[in-house]
C-alpha cells in the first residue's frame, strides 16, 4: 500500500478536498494500490468538512462522506511516501514533525511541476510502468528524485505554489482555492497515467 497524506490547516477545506480528489483518481488508474489520508497542523476536531469545499468536491467527483479532521501531530508514525502539503508552512511543520521526511514533503502544486519535470525526463531514473510492483517502486522512490530537481525552483518562489485557504470567506475563495488545487490533484494524475502506460 502506498501511504499518501494531505495537510492543511484545520483540516475542514484544503485537505480533504485533496485527499478525497486524490483518492478518488488514484482508485480509477490503480485500485486498492493507494491510501489518501489528511490532517491539519491545527485541525479543528469535531467538525466535518466545510460545506462549500464539500460542495465543490462532490462536483469534481469525490466523496466527503465521513471525513473526521485529524491532527498531524498525531498522525505522523506512519510511514507516509508522500505528505502533500497545502502551503509551504505545513510541508515546513510535517518535516518538524518527522525528519525523516524532509525528501517526502512538498507543496502539492509544486509537487505536480516536479512529477511533470521527472516524467518528461528520460534521464531520471522515474520507474515506469502500470503494474502493481512498477507503481509501488515509482512511488516508494519519487519523493529522493523530485528532491534532486526541487532545486531548480528558485527559494524566493516557494510561496507561490500555496493553495489559498477560503476558510471563513466569501465563496470566490473557495473557488480559488479549486482553482489551483484542482488542476495540480488532476496534473498528478495525468502524468501518473502516462508513466504507467
């Protein structure tokens, strides 16, 4: 099983949208292979997911059903292969959290530029392949290679790849945060299918 983790704030709007989207696409290429979870670093427990980012997720085809917010603090013994953050702050906090996944930790939109980067170059050492043990050692792997090209991002430009928090605002913040969380979820797994072809 791959172990995915999306982290937002409070856990009610950026990462459960992820985490649902995510899944929701990950089933469709490779079914049973990939568990999406979600967290915030101050996630407000008890609530269920923000009804404007569930709305705007049952469009895009996922599920908020059941969604409970989790703290990342609590959850960081599994041994996630990726943490999806939303922002540069929580990658920064599931790092503090876990060192060991300081290769493992990247701003989902960032993440997206640098999957892309890796499936374009032939030279990467990207496993390909659609079969269970292909996709596994792909993702068991990524998170060292898009370290190595990570560094041709410029430092200064970190914070642009944030997924904007609507929470408590008007409903265009909501579909801003979509409007860049969306096409990065859908980016991912576009180059995902086409490494697996």
């Amino acid at each position: 099983m791959i172990n995915l983790l999306t982290v937002c704030t409070g856990n009610i709007c950026r990462s459960p949208y992820a985490e649902r989207l995510l899944q929701a696409g990950l089933d469709s290429l490779h079914p049973g292979q990939f568990n999406v979870t979600s967290a915030g670093t101050m996630a407000m427990l008890g609530h269920e997911m923000d009804r404007r980012s569930s709305e705007r997720l049952i469009a895009a085809g996922g599920d908020p059903t059941g969604h409970q917010p989790r703290v990342l603090h609590n959850v960081m013994d599994v041994p996630y292969d990726i943490v999806f953050a939303m922002a540069e702050e929580h990658r920064a906090d599931a790092v503090k959290e876990s060192p060991r996944m300081l290769k493992r930790a990247y701003s989902i939109m960032m993440f997206a530029e640098l999957f892309d980067m890796l499936a374009a170059d032939p030279a990467s050492q990207l496993v390909r392949g659609g079969d269970p043990a292909s996709v596994s050692k792909r993702w068991k792997g990524i998170g060292v290679l898009a370290s190595r090209v990570r560094s041709r991002i410029p430092l200064e430009d970190v914070t642009n790849f944030d997924v904007p928090d609507p929470y408590k605002l008007e409903d265009d913040a909501y579909d801003r945060m979509e409007a860049a969380l969306k096409p990065a979820i859908y980016r991912i797994l576009a180059t995902e299918e086409l490494v697996s072809a």
